[in-house]
C-alpha cells in the first residue's frame, strides 16, 4: 500500500463510511488508477468532465493539454464504461450532508495531496449538469479542524475589509459532520484562462492584506506576535530541533533590542499556487494560516523561499541563509528599512520552524517538515557575530 493509498483509505472511512454496491450516483472515478490515485471525480458524464475542465491546478502544457482530453473522453460518455477504477459510494456520506447543507444535489471532486501534517481533503462542489457551486474544507483531526475554524474567522476579516486588489471565497456554510469540521465556501473561477501580473500588482495586494489589521510598531521582544511565537515553541514538546530554536530565540531578542518594526497581517501562506493572476483580477485562496500582528514582509518573503525550495534541485538550507541576505530587497515594497530587513527575515524563519514544529510536519512526512535541517541552520547563522576583517598596515 502506498502513502497516497493509505490515505484514502482513512479517507474513505470518514467520509464514505457506508459503502455502495455500485454503480450508483455517487461513486468516484479514480485516476490514474485505484493503484496510484491522484484525482477523484464524478462518474456522471458531465459533472467528472467539468471537474477536470475546472481543476485549477496549475501545470505544463502538456499535463492541461492531457486534462483536456480526458475531460472530453468522460464528457463523451465513454470514459465513464471504460474506467472502471472507481469508489462506490452509499449514503450516508458526505456528499449527501453536504447537498442538505447547500440547498441541492451536489457531486464532488478531491485532489489527493503529498504528506503534510496540515492535509485535509479540499472537496469541489458540482451539480450533476457540472456546474462548480462551491468547495467544502473538512477537517480531520485536531490540527486541521483548527485550520479550518482559522479559515472561516480570517475570511470573514479579509472580505469585511472589501479588497479592492484581490478576491478571496466567501463563507456559504460552517457546520460540523459525524465529528468532523466542515466549511463550505464560494467558488473562485481559477479555471480561468491565466493572465500575466501587472506591474506592481502583486505587491499591491500584499500590501493591502497587511493593512487589513492597522498596523502598529513595536520591538520585537515586547511585541504580541514574540509571546505567541514563544508560547507555541514551549508547547510544542522538548527535542534538540526545539531547544536549538529556543536558544535562537534568545539570541534573536538580544540582536532586536529596541529596535521598533511595524507589524500588520499577513496571509500566512502567500505562494504562487495559492493564487491565480486571471483577466478578472487576482484570486487568492487558503487563508487557513491568516494572522495579525506579524512584521511586515513576511509575505514577501514567504513567497520568495518557498518558489525557491518547491523544487528538489535547490538547497533548502542554502535557499533560507539568501532570504536572509536578500531580505532588504524582498521587503523593500512594504517599506520596510533596509536596516530592519535582515531582523524581519529572522523573524520570519523563526516563525516557519515555529510551526513546522508546532504540527509536527516531520512526523507526517512533510518533504521539508524537519526545520533543524533547514530553517534553523540559516537562523544560527543569521544571527552569528559578524565579524570585520582587520587589514594589514
């Protein structure tokens, strides 16, 4: 059994818990195949079409060109004989709370993601005729139901401030399911042909996401966010990665002294595949991780290192010491003194090991989820003395 197989098979157990005779209504196509399923989609004609027209997904030229065709062979009728690999489905399940839960009959569509400590199935929404009405977030644990809860409160903060620069979902439903955390939200069209990024544009919503929250200047040690931050490293357990962190922290304080920041919100996970540039404007989801009273730049940052260490060709490590040292350069949009930048940077990598460790992202096998190989590494160095070569006579 593989990781992907496993899952799904926790999955279907608390979301399918009975199981059909099948064929019926509800069942899932699985693709490829039930032995490396990556994608589940309707067997109705044309709700599993739609499902894979709609998967916003990005990727090559290649792999939209083979998702075109496949949408064309289920939309035929074909495919739905001619794939057999599927998920009989009986009721109760998920699919019927979430119909009651709508107002309608609805099909549903799940992307099976990598290891992460923070997975949760993301659910598209269709009508039977393949119209994507909305998308449903389950929570699963303790971890992802929190997430889920954190979702629900950032939006309603985000769309009260009426973004002018960026469209974010909007609640439609937020209810609970044989234990289960469950949040229902308003599709945004990523299917959408992509456009290129104005000038500026992205930028611009980062800027507004950080003043959703009025920002405030502080020192970092006196500040909320550098009590919250410790706070969550002390209850995250006592290890080497822990302790090592801790003693940075230290040191992290001693280097700001009383040098004051600004501190405003951020989006918490501000990456190119949360986002999507389209001739509507700028799409932004996954606000699970939204908060305030964070320096500014974190976004920008965030950003830049994780395009950075998507890639298994790049040095983790190496990749988190140069956000440091291109910190003046990565901040400079949020005004950010090129003074502060280096500090800010800090900050930020102690924040991202800080939660790494909080959910403990190495124990479920996270690529990257261990921050004493990476993360911590760049911050003891960041924060070593520096010391000035001495000339000769």
């Amino acid at each position: 059994m593989t990781a992907v197989t496993g899952y799904l098979d926790e999955l279907s157990g608390l979301l399918w818990p009975a199981t059909g005779d099948g064929p019926g209504p509800d069942d899932l196509i699985l693709l490829p195949n039930t032995r490396a399923p990556r994608l589940l989609v309707p067997a109705g004609r044309r709700a599993g079409a739609a499902a894979l027209r709609t998967y916003g997904e990005p990727g090559s030229l290649r792999s939209m060109l083979a998702t075109r065709a496949l949408a064309a062979f289920i939309g035929s009728g074909i495919g739905g004989v001619v794939l057999r690999d599927r998920l009989c489905v009986g009721a109760p399940s998920i699919q019927t709370y979430l119909s009651e839960l709508v107002g309608q009959p609805v099909q549903i569509s799940l992307h099976l993601r990598a290891n992460r400590a923070n997975r949760k199935p993301v659910l598209q929404l269709l009508t039977r005729d393949g119209h994507v009405v909305g998308v449903a977030k389950i929570g699963i644990n303790p971890l992802t139901a929190d997430l889920v809860r954190a979702e629900r409160s950032a939006l309603a903060t985000v769309n009260a401030a009426r973004p002018a620069s960026f469209a974010a979902p909007t609640v439609l439903a937020s209810a609970t399911w044989n234990g289960l955390e469950v949040l229902v939200l308003s599709p945004l069209p990523v299917w959408l042909r992509r456009a290129r990024p104005r000038p500026g544009q992205l930028d611009a919503a980062a800027a507004e996401v950080a003043a959703i929250v009025k920002p405030r200047a502080a020192t970092l040690p006196a500040s909320e966010f550098w009590q919250r931050l410790k706070a969550r490293l002390a209850a995250a357990g006592d290890r080497d990665d822990h302790r090592a962190l801790s003693a940075n922290l230290g040191l992290l304080a001693d280097r700001a002294g009383a040098t004051e920041l600004t501190f405003g919100t951020w989006h918490g996970d501000w990456v190119p595949w949360n986002m999507a540039f389209t001739r509507q404007g700028l799409l932004i989801w996954d606000w699970e991780r939204f908060a305030a009273g964070v320096p500014l730049g974190f976004d920008a940052l965030h950003h830049w290192l994780q395009r950075q260490v998507a890639s298994d060709r790049t040095d983790p490590a190496a990749a988190a010491a140069e956000c440091v040292q291109r910190a003046p350069e990565l901040v400079g949009s949020f005004g950010v003194d090129p003074a502060k930048a280096q500090l800010t940077a800090l900050a930020y990598l102690a924040e991202l090991s800080v939660r790494y460790l909080a959910d403990k992202q190495a124990e479920a096998g996270a690529r990257l989820g261990a921050p004493g190989r990476w993360l911590i590494p760049a911050l003891t160095a960041g924060l070593a003395p520096q010391t000035t070569p001495t000339g000769g006579p």
